[in-house]
C-alpha cells in the first residue's frame, strides 16, 4: 500500500471551546469540522505543558519536556535533537514547515530535516509578517494566516508525487494580540458572544499559586492589547461589569481570528480533493494546548485545567481511518511522533516516549492503553501571568494536581514563594473543576490511589518528583529576569 501523505495543520492557542464539532456555543468552524466528518473526532487529547514551546518540543520529538529540556518558552530546542519529521525524512519523505515554529532560530535551532522552511521569528506578526529562510528574512505583505497557507499550497504544487510528503503548516493564530484579517473584523460586531459560566469565578477559595495568577481578563489583559483595540487604557468600572467589558473585547477578535483558520483549513481541503490527493493524505488538525476563553476569569493557558491542556485533535485518513469516529481514551502531545511514524511505517527515533495510538483510529483493541496522563508545568515566575509551577495526574474521572511552586533552578522567577498546595477534582459531578475534594474524608481513597499513581506515572516517564532544594537537570537559563521584566513592560 502507498504510505500516506502527511499534513499536519497546527495552530497556537485555539482551543476547543471554539471548534463547532466540540459542540462551541460561540463559534462555527464549518471546514474544521470537515476533517472530524472525513475522520477522527478525539475527545481526550492532552497537551503534557500548556504552553507553546515545550509543546511544540514534546509533539516533535515524541518526548517530555525533561527529556528534550524545552520547559518554559525561555528554552530552545537543541535541532540536533531526533525528531518524527527526520524519521520520515530518512525514509524517504518530502518534508517542508511553514508557519510559527518559536523553538529558537539561529544554527542550533533553525529546523533541521525539512527540504524546504520558512518560519516566524518568535511569535511573529499578524500582518505583513517577516519570515525566517535558510537564505535570509523576507516579508510577506498581507496576513499571517493566508500567507502561511499559501507557502504551504506553493511548495504542494512544486512537489511531485513520486515520494509522500510530510507538509507542517503551523499558524500563529490565534495568539494574542488578535488582530483579524480585514475581511473579518466586523464579524460578531452587533452580537454579543455568549459568556462562559466561570466568567466570574470567586478565586479566593484556590491555592495561593492560582488565586494570585495575573491573568484575570479585566485586571491583566495586557495593556499592549487594550490600547490597540481601544485606543486607551482599560476604562475604571465594577469588576463583574470589567469583566464582561473584557471578555467581549477580546473574544470577539479571537473568533475573527479562528475564522481566517477555518477558511484556509478549508482551502488546503479543497486542493487536496481537487488534486486526488484527499484519499493518500494524512489529516490533522491541532493546535498546541487549549485556552482559557474566560473560563475561571482567564484568559490564556498554563494550569492544568481542562480548558488549558486539552488539546483539539481532528484527524482524516480515507484509508485507514472510518469517517465519523469518535475516540474518548486519553491520548497526549507526546504519544503523536510515534503515532505519524505508525501511519508512515517507519520505525521511530530511538528514545521517543509515548506510544502510537493508530489502533484507537483504526477501532482494534488495545486492552492495556493508559488510563491516565501526566502534566507538568515548569515555568515559575511573578512577572507576567504569575503561573506557578505544579504537576499532577488526570485519569478519566480524577484530577489531582501539585502546586510546588518553585523554579527547581530554572531562572525565571520572581517571589513568588507560595505554600505546597494540592487541589483533587471529581470530573465526572465536577466537570468544570470549581471544587476540590482534596479535603474531603469521601474521597480519602481516592487521593491515596492519586497520589501512587502520580508516583507511579513520573517513574514511569522519568521524571522527577518536587522536593524542597531540589534542582533541575538540563539547561539552566541565566540572569533573565531583568531582561525579561524590560521586553514585558508592555504587559505589566
């Protein structure tokens, strides 16, 4: 049989409270839903960092973020470092990325096995946005998201068909500061979005490491932000009324950015059918964590809250994988190398973590798939969002997290010494995780099978548990701090 091609369509913060085939209340994503129709709809698909880099790190190399050191978005990705993308290239596949890669540029950190890049420095620009070349920078005049697509349809088309490609087509919507494209920004203009319904969470009952989170909408939006959609700052009102204020004021351009996705996500679709490629093609559509879209008073990404790590997973193969199917068993970043290089036949890198889950696509039992994931969050500081460091373990009924609330010598903190904290949640009568049962005497048992399996599973993917004193291996990053305080000014 032909190995297939592989397309993997990745964007950046676009979680799936606004994917219409994850049931959005606020959004229609029509051509995004065409891969879930064509495919795969996967319900439990877990980021193991919620956050873009060490994401991005985990997804490429099939390992944690311990083990490719790419923790916090201050660390780089060794290019060195095996990944699936050079398994395939070694095979035999044409491979090309375009889009956001925030995984470091320069000699060692540029992609490696790809015939043809051109990447964002960092985050990029929305418009008019400067792309990284093996050959220099270039600007592209128009916006991000087009122009990514059309990179990618480009090197499509010079592309034979000889060999199978695996084409990365990474955007960077829709990360803040959410800025549409022109032929959207009206939309939802006379409406307004539907608000979730911890818009207005009390946090003072949370661990001092979450309640003390700067990431409330009307109190920490960035400052950047307000002032470029509003031309001033944020206006004094109530907090419940602020809110509202700031949750309308950045979601609807979040939206307007989704939609700009859906379009060209329905372009690609529409050249792959139109060119006979459709049936030998690989489908996938993610992004690289979820998104807090005002759930809890949020808004980004970082805890270990539903909202944050669970990821949108829609995947499309005629050949292998029956239209319509629905998966609900956990599956995480770290388990997609050895899952694309499955479908490519192809042995993976030696040292990749996870396991390939292309026997769940194809409907065969796999009695022993894990029942459980592992999250660690790294980055520890008081400086931007003030996300504290914490680790836990999620099963498909439970949720018990680690607040330890220290840097373990990644220089990237503030003060921000807080108290272990522990919060347990019951996610079947708590779905939106509101009220922890780590106290509750009911659930004693529970918390004891929690906690050896969180030993268990650390064991198991080699990392480290938290003790006081305790430092971390790998790379260290120095003296940031004041640096990192002057380029956020704009957020504080």
């Amino acid at each position: 049989m032909k190995r297939p091609n592989i397309l993997f369509i990745m964007c950046d913060d676009h979680t799936t409270q606004a994917i219409s085939a994850y049931g959005s209340f606020i959004n229609q994503t029509p051509n995004i839903d065409r891969i879930a129709a064509m495919g795969a709809k996967i319900n439990n698909a877990f980021c193991t960092n919620s956050i873009c880099a060490p994401s991005r790190a985990a997804i490429l190399t099939g390992t944690y973020n311990h083990v490719n050191h790419v923790r916090t978005i201050w660390e780089d990705l060794d290019n060195t470092m095996p990944t699936f993308v050079g398994d395939l290239h070694d095979s035999g596949y044409k491979t090309a990325i375009f889009g956001k890669w925030h995984l470091g540029h320069g000699p060692n950190h540029n992609p490696t096995n790809f015939d043809r890049w051109e990447i964002l420095p960092g985050q990029g620009d929305y418009i008019d946005p400067v792309f990284i070349t093996p050959d220099g920078e270039v600007t592209h005049k128009g916006y991000v998201t087009t122009i990514t697509t059309d990179l990618a349809l480009n090197w499509l088309d010079e592309v034979g068909q000889d060999d199978p490609f695996c084409l990365l087509v990474h955007h960077k919507a829709p990360h803040q500061p959410w800025i549409p494209d022109e032929k959207h920004k009206h939309l939802f203009e006379d409406m307004p979005v539907p608000e979730p319904a911890s818009l207005h969470e009390d946090l003072s009952p949370r661990p001092e490491g979450v309640k003390n989170a700067k990431m409330n909408i009307y109190k920490h939006m960035p400052k950047a932000v307000i002032k470029m959609k509003t031309g001033e700052i944020a206006p004094v009102m109530p907090q419940k009324e602020g809110q509202s204020w700031g949750y309308q004021l950045y979601i609807k351009d979040y939206l307007r950015c989704v939609a700009s996705i859906d379009e060209n996500t329905g372009r690609i679709l529409d050249y792959l059918e139109e060119k006979g490629l459709a049936e030998d093609t690989l489908i996938i559509y993610t992004s690289d964590q979820g998104f807090f879209l005002g759930e809890h008073s949020w808004f980004d990404k970082r805890y270990m809250y539903d909202e944050a790590i669970r990821m949108p997973l829609l995947m499309a193969y005629p050949r292998g994988i029956e239209a319509g199917t629905e998966i609900n068993d956990i599956v995480t970043n770290v388990d997609f190398a050895k899952t694309f290089c499955d479908f490519a036949g192809v042995k993976p890198h030696e040292g990749a973590q996870g396991r390939s889950f292309k026997n769940l696509l194809e409907k065969k039992p796999v009695a022993d798939w894990p029942k459980s994931m592992y999250y660690r969050y790294w980055e520890h500081d008081d400086i931007i969002h003030a996300a504290c460091a914490h680790y836990g373990v999620r099963t498909h009924d439970y949720k018990l997290i680690c607040y330890y609330s220290d840097g373990m010598g990644i220089e990237v903190t503030g003060d921000a010494n807080y108290p272990i904290q522990w919060e347990m949640f019951d996610l079947k009568k708590d779905p939106m995780e509101m009220h922890s049962v780590y106290h509750d005497p009911e659930y004693a048992e529970v918390r004891e099978n929690l906690m050896a399996e969180l030993n268990r599973i650390q064991l198991e993917v080699g990392d480290k548990p938290y003790y006081p004193g305790a430092k971390a291996e790998g790379v260290v990053i120095k003296g940031i701090e004041a640096g990192l305080r002057e380029r956020m000014k704009d957020f504080l």
